[in-house]
C-alpha cells in the first residue's frame, strides 16, 4: 500500500482509446489538469485501441491502422504526463500476443509494448500490468484499476468487491461516467471515470445497445493516508463544464 502522509490532489482517467480520442475531451481534462496541479495524476488503461490485434482481424488485417492509433494513445498520454499507467485490457491484448506462435503478430504487438514502454519511461511513469481482479493501485483507502465488471451495476459492483474497507475504487473499462455505493455495511464508494471517445467512435461497439450509456468523465480529489474526497466530472452537454 501507498502510504500518504498528507493529503495529496489525485486525478483519474481512463479509456481514451488512442486515435479514437474526442478532442474537445481531451482539451478539458488537460485544462483542468493545468488548473488543479495535481500531485499524483493515473491513467487507469486502455490508452490504446489498436482493434487490427482483436479477432478476426487479427488474422486478415482488416482493424484500423496501427501506428496513427498508437502515436494518438502515445501522445494523449505525453500531455497527460501521468504518474502511474495502469494497463487495460487492450494493452493486455498486447501483451499476450508477445507470446503469439505467428512471428509477425508477435514482432508486430512487442514493437508497440516496446513503444509504450519508452513513453512512460521518459515520462518517469510507472506501468501496472493488467492482472484483472488482482490489479491494484492503492493510495490511501482507495484503490485504482482499470476494471473487471461490465454489468449495469459494474460500479456498485466493483465497489463492493474492490474497495478497501471505509474507502473506494475508482475504475474505468465500462464507458460509463457515474458513482455508486456498494452494499457492505462500510458503504463503499465507485466511481466510474467513463470514456474520453465520442459515443459510436469505436466501430467495433457502434452497433451495441449499451454504446448508448457511454459517457465521458473524469475524477478528481482529495486523499490522504486514511480519508478521501473525490468528486466526478462527467460531461452532460455539449460543452464540458470543468470544476472552479
């Protein structure tokens, strides 16, 4: 555990999804970013798309194009400068295929973990492999991760199964900006920090009903070494309208 002896200002966000990104989104979160300082900044996974490593794709060469995709992730995450990188499960996609028997694949998903490797490196960022139910990131009573439910609960649920006890978790994978206490009787908190694509960008999720409830968002607070205060910004409008 990461113990902070005085309170620190934390922000979160996840799910930008590299070339993908909406760009009025990524304006605001560096905006607020400028303006709050925060002392510890996290990218909670999924900065990269890369949809050609996914299925059958995978095997006609049919996704999007790789290298715009990556250098979009690569330079959200250079603006972003984030203190600590928590891989999602697109990154992980990466890292499984390392081990492909195909050459290519496996040549073609190290050259692009090698690359996120020398950003965060030259960024002093710390990378988080994606362990699903094991990934944490714990500073003060909360814990950051990237996210294993996908359920019309999944914050309630993820509070509930992830949070430290009195605290919360803050996640992303599900697209959806929101807040929700869990069922235990410390009353955990989660926050879902949502997307920072514009709804129906993926092509790949356009078709889905539950694209609908997508939303962008971030979190932003407060933590020290027993207590938090985090709050959610989530764009309900055209416009985004940034905490003062």
């Amino acid at each position: 555990m990461n113990i902070t002896r005085k309170w620190k200002k934390v922000l979160a966000v996840g799910c930008s999804h590299g070339i993908y990104a909406d760009e009025g989104s990524v304006r605001a979160v560096l905006k607020f970013h400028a303006s709050f300082r925060p002392d510890v900044t996290i990218h909670l996974g999924d900065a990269v798309d890369v949809s050609a490593f996914m299925g059958s794709k995978l095997v006609d060469g049919s996704g999007e194009a790789v290298e715009p995709d990556v250098e979009g992730g690569l330079r959200f995450l250079t603006r972003l400068r984030p203190n600590h990188f928590l891989f999602g499960n697109h990154e992980d996609r990466l890292e499984r295929l390392v081990f492909s028997h195909n050459e290519l694949i496996s040549y073609a998903a190290a050259q692009v973990i090698a690359q996120i490797g020398d950003t965060c490196t030259k960024l002093k960022c710390k990378r988080h492999s994606y362990t699903g139910n094991e990934q944490s990131l714990i500073i003060g009573n909360v814990r950051f991760m990237h996210g294993t439910v996908f359920s019309e609960q999944s914050t309630r649920d993820m509070a509930e199964s992830f949070a430290p006890w009195g605290g919360s978790v803050v996640h992303a994978h599900t697209h959806r900006a929101g807040m929700a206490t869990g069922r235990r009787a410390d009353s955990p908190l989660g926050f879902g920090v949502g997307t920072l694509t514009s709804r129906g960008a993926l092509e790949y999720a356009k078709t889905r009903r539950a694209t609908l409830s997508w939303s962008a968002g971030f979190v932003w607070g407060y933590i020290s070494d027993t207590s938090s205060q985090l709050f959610l910004c989530q764009k309900q409008s055209e416009e985004w309208r940034l905490p003062s």
